[in-house]
C-alpha cells in the first residue's frame, strides 16, 4: 500500500505556510485553502502512524514551530461556534443554497484536535507546543466538562427521521453531534499532556485551577462513551457505535485506558502529589475509583496497582495541604484574546461572513467541490481506516459494499440480502443525504 497523502516536499511548504488568521477571516478563500492544507497534513499524519512509517509531517511541525498555530486555530473556530454560529443561524435574511462550506468551517476543529491527538503522542510534540499547551490544556477541560455534564443519549443527536428540518436546523445538529467526537478526542490529548510535561504552570492549571482528577473521575463515573440500546451494551470504538458482546463487556477501551492513565499520571506524579489539594471533597471523589479497580481491569492494565495501593494508602490518610508558595505562574492567553478583540463584533462579523463568505456563487461552489474532491480521495480514506470493514450481517471481513449508500459492508451478496430489511431505512436516508450534497453543490453527473 502507497504510505503517501502528500510527498516530503509537499507537507513542508504546507507547514511552512501555516498562518494564524482572525475571526472575521473565518471562512474565507485564503482560510480555506489552509483548510485542506491541514486537512491533508492530518491524513498523511495518520497513514504514517499507523503503518509506522517516516513521521515527517510530525517532524515538520516540530522543527518550523507551527504547533501554537494549529492551537490558535482550533481555538479560533471553537470561539467561532460558540460566538458568532448561534448569531448568523438567526439571521432572518440568510438562507444559503448549500450548507457544505458551513460545514467545512465546524469540521475544521475536528481535524485539527485529530491531527494534534496523532502527533502529541510524541514527547519533541508536547514541548514543541510551548506555552501553548497551557491553552490546550483549558480547551481540553472545557470538552471534558461537557462531555461529563451530559448524559450519553443527549451526547448523540440523531439526524435520521426527523422530517421539515431546515439546513441550518441540520446544520446545528451535525455540529452537536461532531462535538461528542471532539471531546472523545480532548481525552486522548490530555492524556499525552499528562504523560509529557514537566512544567509547573501546566501541572498547577491541571490540578489547582481545573481539578482535572475529579473531572476525569466524572467520567469513569458516567462512562460516555457506553451505553445500552435495546438491551444490547454498546460502545463507542473507532467513531463509530459498536455492540459489545457479554464476554467483552468488561473489555477495556482505548478511551477508558487514556482516562486511566491520566490518572495514574495526575496522581502518582511527585510534583502533582506536592500540587493537589486533598481536601475531603477531593479525596471522597478520588476513593470511588477502588470501586472500579477489579482484577480485570488491572489485568489489562498493570501499572493500576500501584494506584490502587496508594488509593489504600489514601483511605487511611490525610495529606497535608500543599504549601502556599509564591509562583510566577503562565497564564493561557488565545481564548482570552480572541473574546477580547471580538466582543461586542459577534453580529457585525456574521453579516459580514453571510455576505462575503457563505453565500458563494455556483461556479465557487462548483470549483469548491472539486478541490474537496482531491482532498477527499475515497481511496485515502479507506487505506486510513483503524480496521477492515466487517460485514453487516454476520461480522465477518468484508469485501464489498452497498452499491446505493456506501455506507454499509458486506462478505456476500447473501448476506446482503439478509440483512436488506434492517438496512433499508438508513440507506434510504443515507443516499437521500448523497443526492442533497449533490444538488446543494450543483455537481452534474
């Protein structure tokens, strides 16, 4: 298989070129055009981490310090949602053919958090980022709440079956839903962080400003990424829902490993242990972890006895609070200073981007959908998959796909036919989003 995205030379000029913009350029042609820079920078990244080839799209971004931008970044377009999304969704006089661009512009954040979650697995990574972890480190606190404060079936918006729902009404949805796997990626990264550094501005925003520890106990405690449907356990493995059979339910996910580890980390550190306040209200959230420390976990997991000896140890102990001490202490500033440079702009910018962004001419969407097309190539995509399709029916490899949605597999046509009753509402729905994509983009056939 062909380990290429882009060539060397290709991801060097693309990084080179990495730019921070501001608000109001949200969107826009040169915005755009950095888009599928990072877009393709993120697939390559991926391709060669998991065929375990030359990381050069890592090494890149290490060595020209272009890291703190793609935070500014991803940032900038959080800001965005928050900020001026809701405000140009009310406007009465913005009606736009086609939502894709929009759309384009949310994604942004995802790929961004994916690309930073592939390479900051890598320790050159973290210190790369610079001060700028401080500021990933409040972006990743603001997706863990939210993904805490909310049940799992509130985490999910279906876009099936709703009928007379506008474009921008689906639009709000997709962004909802695209923030579930946002924050799922917010764990991973936190937990590369907790690994990595050994600043103390970083670790005092982690445990002193934040409370991370409580927060990740939140998590284990409401587990997100589980749920049961229709009496069947599933569970949110490789961006997608997938039922768990009664011998794996005790299995644990690559997520539950990362908030583990964060843990282990965040706890058994020295400098943490030095940091963090075990107040009573800490440390009763802290000793519901035992409940969930059994033989099995640790098994999969072994460096969870140690945490669980000094979660013993805790039981039966009172730690002093930590001292006060004198610190000069780094502040994250790109949230801040987005909000800052912007307030009171939030409508003024969203009629200008109606006006001069999202509402393109045929020929730009045209034009558009094309470049999309080569960033997109379907065959990229597939050689990214974490694993080999399975069929849809008896979950087997599959080999062939369902020629009217593509969004489903199969091993034989038997077996498609077996399952036709089950799949034929999502594909209906599926291929009717196909064809409105198409028409919103006015590509002919």
């Amino acid at each position: 298989m062909d380990s290429s995205v882009i060539l060397p030379i290709e991801a060097e000029a693309f990084v080179k070129s990495l730019e921070t913009f501001s608000l109001k350029e949200v969107g826009s042609e040169r915005w755009f055009r950095q888009h599928e820079h990072i877009e393709k920078l993120n697939m390559q990244a991926i391709l060669s981490a998991s065929v375990m080839h030359d990381e050069f799209v890592e090494e890149l971004l290490v060595s020209y310090g272009k890291i703190p931008v793609l935070v500014h970044e991803m940032i900038l377009v959080e800001v965005w949602k928050h900020k001026v999304f809701p405000v140009l969704c009310q406007l009465q006089d913005f009606n736009p053919k086609s939502t894709f661009h929009l759309y384009m512009v949310i994604h942004h954040e995802a790929t961004i958090i994916n690309l930073l979650e592939t390479i900051m697995y890598n320790k050159d990574s973290c210190e790369a980022a610079g001060d700028s972890v401080l500021d990933l480190v409040d972006y990743c606190h603001r997706k863990l709440t939210l993904l805490a404060s909310r049940a799992t079936r509130e985490g999910q918006h279906s876009l099936t079956g709703k009928a007379g729902v506008s474009s921008i009404e689906e639009l709000q949805m997709q962004s909802a839903a695209l923030e579930f796997e946002i924050s799922l990626k917010a764990v991973s990264v936190l937990r590369f962080i907790t690994d990595h550094t050994e600043s103390i501005s970083v670790i005092n925003r982690m445990l002193c400003t934040h409370n991370m520890p409580c927060v990740l106990v939140q998590l284990i405690d409401c587990c997100p990424w589980s749920r049961c449907q229709q009496g069947e356990a599933e569970k949110y493995i490789n961006g997608r829902w997938q039922r768990i059979p009664v011998e794996d339910r005790l299995k644990m996910t690559k997520l539950d490993g990362q908030i583990w580890i964060s843990l282990y980390n965040l706890l058994l550190k020295e400098d943490c242990q030095r940091k963090y306040d075990f107040n009573n209200f800490n440390k009763n959230q802290l000793l519901k972890l035992r409940g969930y420390l059994t033989e099995v976990l640790m098994d999969q997991l072994p460096n969870l006895v140690e945490l669980q000896r000094y979660l013993a140890h805790l039981a039966l102990t009172d730690p002093a609070p930590p001292r006060k001490e004198l610190i000069l202490e780094q502040i994250p500033e790109m949230w801040n200073h987005i909000v800052r440079e912007n307030n009171g702009k939030w409508k003024a910018i969203a009629k200008y981007q109606v006006k001069e962004t999202f509402s393109p001419s045929e020929r730009d969407l045209r034009l558009q959908a094309q470049r999309l097309d080569r960033v997109y190539n379907l065959d990229v995509l597939e050689s990214l998959l974490p694993e080999k399709p399975k069929c849809g029916s008896c979950g087997k490899e599959a080999v062939k796909r369902c020629s009217q949605c593509q969004g489903e597999w199969y091993c034989h046509r038997e077996c498609q036919v077996k399952h036709w009753p089950k799949h034929k509402r999502a594909c209906q729905l599926m291929a009717g989003a196909a064809e409105k994509i198409q028409r919103d983009l006015h590509i002919s056939s």
